[in-house]
C-alpha cells in the first residue's frame, strides 16, 4: 500500500513536471513568430483603399518627357495664332492695295488731260500722249510748259478778258478750225493746231518756250 502511494506521487510530479516543460516549449514557440501588422494585412479593407488611391510616382525622365509635350501645345497654339494674325494682315494690305490702285485709276479718269477722243486721222488717246508722240522728249517739254501755263491742259479754258479759248489760248480760237471743225471741243486738234503754229512762228515749241520766258506770252 505504501509503495503505490509513493509510486502515484512519483507520477504526479513527473507529469506536472511534463506539463510544465510543455508550457514552456509553446510560450517559446509563440514568441518566435513574426507578428503581422494590421496594416499590412492584405485580408483588411482599409489598407487596401489606401494604396488604391496612391498616385503612381512617375521618373524624372517621365517628368521631363510630360514637361516638353506641354510646352509642344502651348508653342502650337502660339504659332497658329501668330499665323492668323499674318494673313489678316497680309489681306488688309492687299486690300488697301487694290483700293489705293482704284483710287487712282479713277483720279486720271477725271483729270481733263486725260480726255479721249477721236480725230479724223483715227487717234485715240490723251492730248498730252498725242503731242509727246509727236514731238519726242524735249520739245514736247517744251510744249507742255507753255500749255500747262496758258490754260493748264484744259481744252474748255476761255480767258475772261480776252476770249482767248482752249489748250493753247487761241485768240480768237475759230483760227484752230485750220486744224479741224471740231476745234472747240476736241483738244487733240488744239494740239495739232499749236503745234503747227509754234513751228511756224518759233521754229519748234522750245523756241517758242524760249520766247515765252522772256515775254510771258507766244
């Protein structure tokens, strides 16, 4: 009897001692685990939105590459702009020319010098071409100082005081009816009737440019 009692308090202490040792083994166990953070649990939802609205970091390469296509745009826009305000310009220009161009045209419609006719000889052009092709250069000079002078190319002019009439101041002006019977309204024949008389009485209109210098009159 006394045997077993010792025999189960021999047992009792082995296996508390047992139990003990495995206590032990399973703290030390659990004590070299790695501990997971919450954080960094894929299974939470909370991390995961997190990295979800993370904006991608771009490279300093890719920075630079954005940086040059933007500024690509603007310069674009700069030049479409620049190119825009050149051909309205280039257009108004235009257009100021042609204007200017009608201006003119029309202006030499209204000078007198400039009236066309037609003489029984089949000319037809301005009295002051008429005489430049008839007299060349120089003396045509000559005879375009004295006209501009005496009625300043106007084949209608009357001198208020003598009646002196038309391009060359004819007194009367029936005496350049020897030219032609339209005399008093065509000044190609006043032309030709001047011309005529300052190469009889001066030799040539510069002769007769000379005299007129000296005299005031022809």
């Amino acid at each position: 009897m006394k045997k077993v009692i010792v025999t189960l308090a021999t047992l009792a202490a082995v296996g508390g001692t047992t139990a003990a040792l495995v206590s032990s083994d399973a703290i030390a166990e659990s004590s070299e685990r790695p501990v997971v953070a919450a954080s960094q649990s894929p299974e939470r939802g909370e991390t995961m939105t997190s990295r979800s609205t993370e904006r991608p970091t771009l490279s300093i390469s890719q920075e630079m590459q954005l940086m040059r296509e933007n500024h690509l745009k603007i310069q674009k826009r700069r030049d479409a702009a620049k190119a825009r305000q050149e051909a309205a310009k280039k257009a108004e220009l235009m257009r100021q020319a042609k204007a200017a161009i009608k201006a003119r045209q029309a202006k030499r419609k209204r000078v007198t010098n400039t009236h066309r006719t037609t003489t029984s000889g089949g000319y037809s052009g301005s009295a002051k071409q008429y005489a430049l092709n008839a007299l060349g250069t120089t003396q045509f000079q000559c005879f375009s100082n004295i006209v501009t002078r005496e009625s300043g190319w106007n084949y209608k002019a009357v001198n208020s005081s003598s009646g002196a009439y038309g391009l060359m101041q004819a007194l009367p002006g029936s005496k350049m009816a020897s030219a032609g019977a339209d005399w008093a309204t065509n000044p190609i024949t006043q032309v030709r009737w001047g011309i005529s008389y300052m190469n009889g009485r001066y030799g040539s209109p510069c002769g007769a440019w000379g005299f007129w210098q000296a005299h005031h009159w022809y």
